[in-house]
C-alpha cells in the first residue's frame, strides 16, 4: 500500500484531538460545583459497575444488549488493537487477526444497530444519531482492509490509489464519529461521559445492588451568604458530577417511554430535559436536537449558557413542576442518569430564591410552615380522627414495640378509613403500638419535592427530636412518603432517634404478621384483583413483593397489569404534582385507570393514601380502589370466644 | 400637604410606606406575615412595578417593634432588601415613633392593615395616625388604581364583594383590606439574607395596656339564621345583594355649609356629639 506514513498520522491526528476535546469536556464538566467523590476508587469500580449495574439495565432489552456488547466490546477491542497494529507496528499477525476478529464483531454489531434504526421508535433521538450505525460500519470495514495485509491474507502493498483514497475516506469519517466525536459532542461522547459518570456518580451508593434514593440536602449557610443560591439557578450550580451525568444521555428515550408527564401531554420529557441541561452546559441553543419535544413546545427556541438562569430562556418552570418524582425515567435509564435530583435541585431555587412555587403551592408551603400539615388544620386537631380509637399515646407510655406514624392522613376522612383499618388489624394482631399524636408532624415530603428544603429540613429536625424521646424497635406507617422519608431521607441530620429502629411500610409489617400467623384471614371472594406499586414503596425502596404476598396469603391471584413492579405507572399523585397542577391533555390517574381497566380487574389494591385518593378520583364507572389494610381487614377471621 | 402635590403632581418620586406587624396564625398560633400587612405589602410592591419607569418611586416596609422577630422574615421573603425597623419596647405604644417617624419621611401613601393579628386589634393604628398626621385616611381598600397628578384613584371594599371608586389627595393613609390582592410567595432565601436597618427610638410604655390581662377570645353564641327565602334566586338575591339603607338623604348639589350642617345634625340626633 501506498502512503505508508498516512494512517499512522491519521490515527495520531485523531488521538490527539480526542484527547484536546476530553480536556476541553472536563473543563466544561469542571465549572459545577465541588463534590465530595473518591475519584480513584471510582475508576477503579467503573469497570463493574458497567458489567453490572448499568448492563443489568440494558438487559431489559435484549436485542439491545447484545447489539450493545457486540459493537461496543468489538469497539474498545478494536481501538486498543489498532493502536498496537496500526499506529505502534507491532508485526504480529496474532494481534492482526484479534483485531480482524473484533472489527467484524463489531461490524455485526453494527448491522444490528443498522437495522434498529431502519424503523425507529418515536422514544429514540434521529439527527446525528441516524448516522452512528453507518459510521460504526465504515470504521469497521475499513480498518478490516487496511488489516488484511497485516494478518498475511494480502500481500504487502496491495491496492492502488483508489483504493487508498476510498480507504483513508472512510478512515476519516470513522475516526472522526468515533474518536473526535467521542469528546467534542457527537453521539459517541456518550461512550466517554458515560465511563466516566459511572466512576464519579454522585450517587456511589447507587451501585452494587445498592439503593440511594433520597434527595440530598441543601446547605442552608447559604441562604446567610451575600450571592449565595439555594438550589440550582445555573447550569454551573449543579454539582460537577450532575453535569458529567447531563452529558452521558443516550437519547435512547426510554425515559421519554415511561415518563406519565409526557403520556399525559403535560410539558416535560425527561429526555429533552437532559439534552437541555447539556445545551445548558455547553452553551448555544436546542436547534440541534432531533428527537420529541416537550409536549405543546416547539423545539428551537431554548437557549442556555453555564452561566445563565436556566429557567429564564432554557427551560419553562412548568417542565419543571410537571415532575410527579416517580423516579420511572431513573429506573430505565440505561445510562443511570439522575433526572428527578436534577429537577428538584432546579425546583428549590424556584422555590426558596425566587417563591415562584405555581398555583397551590404557595398556600400548602404556606400551611405546612404555619401548621405542620397540608391544608392548614389546626395541629392539636391532627388524632380527631382517632377520637373512638383509644390509641395509646407515645408521651404517656414512653415505650412501645412499634411506633405507629399516622402521617397527613389524620386530617383526611378517606386516608381515616385505612388508618382505622390498620389499627384494627393490629388490635387483632396484639401489637403493643403507640402514636405521637399532636407530637407528629408533617414528614416534610411534599414540601421537599417543592423545592422548600428549608422547612423539609426543619420538620425532620424537629420530627426527629419527638422520636429521639421515646423507645421503640419499629416505626410503621402507611404512607409510602412518609415511610421513604424517615427510612432514607432522615439520615442526614445526625440524629439517633432512628439508630437501630426498623422502618417498615404497613404492607411488610402486615405481611410479618401474617406470615407468623398472628392475623388469622379468611379467603377472598372478591373478583379479580390488581395490585397498583406506588412509587415512594416500589422504586424508591424496592418493596414490591410483601403487598403481593399478603394479597397471595388470601387467596387471591393477582392480575398484574402491564406495566407494573418496577415498570409502576405513577398515579400522578407525587412530587407536589397535584398542587401544582400543570394542564396536560389527559389525567395520569385516569391513564393508569385505563391500565388497571385492561387486566379486567373489579378492585385495585393500592398501599398508598396519595394513590387512593388520585385512583379513586377517576369518573366512575371503575374499579373500586382499595388499600390492602381496608382489604384484609375484610377478610379478617373473627375469634370465637 | 402643599408642597407634596407638586411632587406627586409631577408622577415623579412617589414615597410609598407599608407598615408592617408580627402576624399570628388563626389555627396554630405561630407566628407569621399578617395576612392583610403582607397584602399592604403587596399593593406596595405592585405601585413600584407599575408606576414610574424611570424608577424614581420608592417603598419603605416599615416595622415599629423587636428586630429580632422572626415574623417580620416573612415580609423579607416577599423579595424586599431590607426592612426598616424602629426598635422599640415590646410593651410599648407604636404609634408616637411612626407618627414621627412618618412625619419626618413625608410618604405620599402610607398603606396598613385593617388590624393587627395580635396584641390589641383594635384597628387604631391607621386612624391615630391619620389624626397625628392630620391625613386623610381610606379605611378597606381593595386596590389602588392610579396615580396621577398628585390624586390616587382608589378602589374601596364594600360589603359582598362590591367596589367604592374614590378619589383622594396625596398624601393619606390607606388600610387595605382582605379583598386586596393576595400577598406573593415568602422565599427563604430573600427572607434570610434581606437587612433589618434599626433604629432606635425613645417610646413611652403603654400604661394603660400594663395593667390587662390577656385571655383567648371566646366565640360569641351565633343568632340562628331563618331562611325565609324559597325559592333559589331568593337565597341568591339574600347572598349578594347589598341590605337597602333605610332613611337618609343623597346631598349633592347643596353648598358645603348646608351638607356639613345635614352631617352635624345627624350626629347630635344619633348622640355622638352632645
């Protein structure tokens, strides 16, 4: 072959502007906010956390994963393999053929990824992303030829002109796509940002069969300081690693795919939300981006910089408070990228800077601050509802086995309804149980998802004063927000009232019992059932088989619906959602109706207030909507004495 | 009051005043922003916004009291830079310092609440000042639409949600009533970071409030409503309409002497005056 010296040089050329590119990447990456991360110990894990974590993800989708590891496995090989062969000579036709045999492992791979894209889902991004596969193709077949001679299957030397040119084309482009592309924002910078999101995650704990839900805490100090922001303002105020995590995105769209905002034609897709975020970082405009809009939005419009307000020009506030949290698009996102923290933290500058917390909001922010509860009720009237119950109270008996956290739904005549029928159950169950009564407060759940860090921080403060009181060896409650709360979100201020206590949501707790047979239940004979995940218990704590197995133990054979476990729709009842009331096209609780209605099932069991009360708020004629307390309850088995 | 027409007459520099107090919530008793203060507050704010754009208008929140009070965070959170304060004994009497603490600002409109959430709610603020500062003062209002010329035009809330147009001379005081505009969002970031500029001054104890002792209220019994109306636009028209004035006479075309001595006789044939 001729022009001996021209690959190397090629090679070397893309090298080193890949490795410009990197630099110029950090530092873009490098502009957010300090975080504390062991940085060697996160390259170091990198590696298994990508054979694990984020492939078990990919595995989901199989066709997709073995697509995944064929390309991008045959890719790394390559790339390693060509710097040997191509650029440092080593005359080895082992290390020829190694590489012929992953460039056509990865050329298979490629075919696949071809043919996805021949017909693409409407989740996926086009644009640049059309011409990955070709790109993938080209890279690989030509460094296959130019490999030949090196493996002995051609002569030295062969080929003419033509086939140089034809050759060194199709180099260009693929090193190009590949190598500069990979740092200077084409789609193969995923490849990059996404290794390096996996070691610096800001989540660490994420990993290794892990579970790190709860929202970090806002430094508060700040709000002393002159030109101190609360929450995100610019894309420079997230934390250095969000930012890393921004530019991992895919554009896969699987969040797209499950988000119940963008289903119900509200203004938000968690994809577009990314890409915002990364136009937002590395400046310039959305004019670029090639996959679905936020519902009701034209793309083209948003413009961002590092250092500009993102919600004056980047983003509409609205995307942002057409969060519900459920944390779907976090579930499916094969990159582990961080949406609802993201949200959040652009939430509580909103909130705590600007008071710009839209319709409700303000006034349930307003009550929770001025009476511990949502809607304002006088606090000494929170145990009316327990009037008949003659519960014991935590400041009279001091100690009990299980501390019973009524939450909010004290004040709410529905939610009253599986409070009762949760004591009634340990009553028959012998639980020695105590309430705080008056003591209790708002958990601080809806308050922290509005972006009011400040009173999430001083209820739990306070909260945790009133547990640090008294004994007791489980809290129990049959609010999944309360229950995520006090299990992940209480932790971070240094109180041991919950050192060694066990956190329990009413379903597990009431599976313990049944499975010890302490509750006695009759069989079931209601028509068919399904059973509704909420959020708060699936996803973010990862209970999704105690409910099953107490609606099991009475003998009913759930019909699961669709999109259940964690693949969960939410009810649209989460992260303030309802207060803020974005308009959308449709209700995500009468989309999760139409889920429910399509298993054929006459009752939905539910293990959440926040769900029943969104479920239930559905046109009849439905299912009825029952928590699985108010269901056993039901099917108690009366003693005979 | 002459030589602040010509300032306001010009639309330039309107001094603008929000008096503010330490609210208490009806329910749990903590304290808070006052609902119809933060509503004060509010129309202050909107008067800067909307009125001139070469930003010669001004807004003073104005507290007579402890410093330290963390309600007064709440009226900061409103996106105020600071607050100025008069510290002053808990105990005592507010309105001499505001009196002469207005008296040497000379504000065009000087807004308040009706009355205070706490303490005596007596809603007397508003009228002792008007006396010491020989102002007018617009008790309820609900909006204040204009102004111009050195005359603001003033919506005033009446009864049932109906509106009184009136237009008064500057300077007056105003108290603004719960049909005002609802106060915006506290912000705690605002609410911590906005200044409390202090200033001390001499107040004398309030001795006659020394010697009372202060009891939760109690309901009074509620007379028991008979519906005579039967039919729905009955209930409707009872709901909404404005209750009929008995007696009385519209005096519009008479001379001030005459309209002034129609006023004086009323009050001595209703035993105000003796």
């Amino acid at each position: 072959m001729i022009f001996e010296w021209l690959h190397p040089f090629l090679i070397v050329t893309a090298l080193v502007l890949m490795v410009i590119g990197a630099v110029r990447r950090v530092n873009l990456w490098r502009a957010g906010q300090s975080d504390q991360i062991d940085l060697i110990a996160g390259l170091m894990a990198m590696p298994g956390r990508y054979l694990h974590d984020l492939h078990d993800i990919v595995e989901r989708d199989k066709y997709m994963s073995k697509t995944h590891a064929a390309t991008g496995g045959g890719f790394v090989l390559s790339a390693v393999l060509i710097i040997l062969v191509h650029l440092l000579g080593i005359d080895s036709q082992i290390l020829a053929w190694a590489l012929m045999a992953s460039l056509a492992l990865m050329f298979v791979g490629a075919l696949f990824v071809f043919k996805r894209r021949l017909n693409p889902p409407s989740r996926i991004s086009k644009g640049p992303w059309m011409r990955l596969p070709k790109s993938l193709l080209a890279f690989a077949c030509a460094f296959f030829v130019l490999t030949l001679p090196a493996a002995g299957v051609l002569p030295e030397g062969t080929g003419g002109v033509l086939l140089t040119l034809v050759l060194t084309g199709l180099i260009i482009w693929g090193m190009g796509e590949l190598f500069f592309g990979m740092t200077w924002g084409g789609p193969m910078k995923h490849a990059f940002a996404g290794a390096l999101h996996l070691a610096f995650h800001r989540r660490q704990d994420r990993f290794g069969a892990g579970r790190s839900t709860g929202l970090k805490p806002v430094d508060l100090s700040l709000a002393h300081e002159v030109g101190g922001v609360l929450g995100v303002a610019k894309p420079t105020d997230f934390k250095w690693n969000q930012l890393l995590g921004f530019d991992a995105c895919v554009q896969c769209g699987k969040c797209e795919a499950v988000c119940p905002a963008f289903a119900a034609g509200q203004p938000l897709n968690p994809k577009k939300l990314i890409q915002d975020m990364v136009v937002g970082l590395a400046g310039g405009t959305d004019a670029n981006y090639a996959g679905s809009a936020y519902p009701g939005k034209d793309v083209g419009n948003a413009k961002g910089g590092p250092n500009q307000i993102i919600t004056e020009g980047l983003l509409d506030p609205e995307t942002l408070w057409s969060c519900t949290t459920c944390r779907a698009c976090v579930e499916e996102c094969p990159m582990m990228i961080e949406h609802v923290d993201a949200i959040v933290d652009m939430r509580r500058y909103l909130t705590m800077e600007k008071g710009q917390t839209p319709n409700k909001g303000a006034e349930v922010l307003d009550n929770i601050i001025a009476t511990d509860n949502p809607n304002g009720y006088a606090p000494a009237s929170r145990t009316n509802w327990a009037a008949d119950q003659n519960l014991p109270l935590m400041r009279d008996v001091k100690e009990a086995e299980v501390l019973f956290w009524v939450s909010d739904g004290a004040f709410d005549m529905r939610s009253q309804r599986i409070l009762r029928a949760f004591v009634k159950l340990m009553k028959a169950a012998n639980v020695d149980f105590a309430v705080l009564g008056d003591e209790e407060l708002d958990c601080g759940d809806v308050a922290r998802r509005l972006g009011d860090d400040a009173t999430f921080q001083s209820l739990a403060t306070r909260n945790l004063a009133v547990l640090s009181q008294y004994k007791f060896s489980k809290i129990v409650t049959t609010d999944p927000h309360a229950y995520h709360c006090l299990r992940n979100e209480y932790n971070d201020f240094g109180s041991d009232a919950l050192n060694g206590v066990e956190v329990l949501h009413h379903t597990s707790f009431l599976n313990e019992l049944v499975q010890q047979g302490s509750l006695k239940l009759n069989s079931f004979s209601g028509g068919k059932v399904t059973y509704h995940d909420p959020c708060y218990l699936g996803r973010y704590n990862g209970e999704y088989e105690a409910p099953r197995e107490l609606l099991r133990s009475m003998g009913i054979e759930i019909a699961e619906m669709e999109r259940s476990g964690f693949r969960s729709r939410c009810c649209g009842g989460g992260g303030g959602a309802p207060v803020t009331d974005i308009p959308g096209e449709r209700r995500i609780a009468d989309m999760r109706m139409e889920d429910v209605n399509s298993t054929g099932a006459e009752l939905v069991a539910v293990g959440c207030q926040q769900c029943t009360a969104m479920l239930e708020g559905v046109v009849e004629p439905r299912p009825q909507v029952k928590d699985i307390a108010e269901i056993l309850v039901d099917q108690l088995a009366e003693e005979l004495h | 009051m002459q030589p602040k027409q010509s300032i306001a007459a010009t639309g330039n520099n309107l001094k603008i005043v929000s008096l503010i107090s330490v609210g208490k919530h009806p329910q749990s008793g903590r304290v808070r922003r006052a609902d119809q203060d933060s509503r004060a507050v509010e129309l202050g704010m909107k008067l800067l916004d909307s009125g001139n754009p070469t930003g010669g208008d001004s807004l003073v929140v104005l507290h007579a009291g402890d410093p330290k009070e963390p309600g007064l965070r709440g009226y900061a959170g409103m996106g105020l830079n600071s607050v100025q304060v008069l510290e002053l004994d808990p105990a005592a009497d507010a309105v001499a310092p505001l009196g002469e603490y207005l008296q040497q600002f000379a504000p065009d409109i000087v807004l308040t609440g009706v009355r205070a959430e706490g303490g005596e709610s007596s809603g007397m603020v508003p009228y002792q000042l008007a006396e010491k500062l020989g102002w007018p003062i617009v008790p309820r209002v609900a909006d204040i639409i204009s102004v111009e010329a050195g005359v603001a035009e003033v919506l005033q809330a009446l009864p049932r949600g109906q509106r009184r147009s009136l237009k008064i001379r500057l300077p007056f005081i105003a108290s603004i009533d719960s049909a005002a505009q609802d106060a915006r969002q506290s912000a705690y970031g605002p609410a911590s970071r906005a200044m409390m500029d202090i200033e001390i001054v001499d107040s004398s104890t309030d001795q006659l409030r020394e010697n009372w002792s202060e009891a939760p209220a109690k309901k009074r019994p509620k007379r028991l409503k008979v519906i005579k109306a039967k039919t729905a636009a009955e209930r409707f028209k009872a709901a909404t309409a404005k209750s009929q004035s008995e007696g009385g006479k519209v005096m519009q075309n008479e001379s001030a002497a005459e309209q002034a001595q129609a006023i004086f006789d009323l009050l001595l044939e209703e035993g105000v005056l003796r």
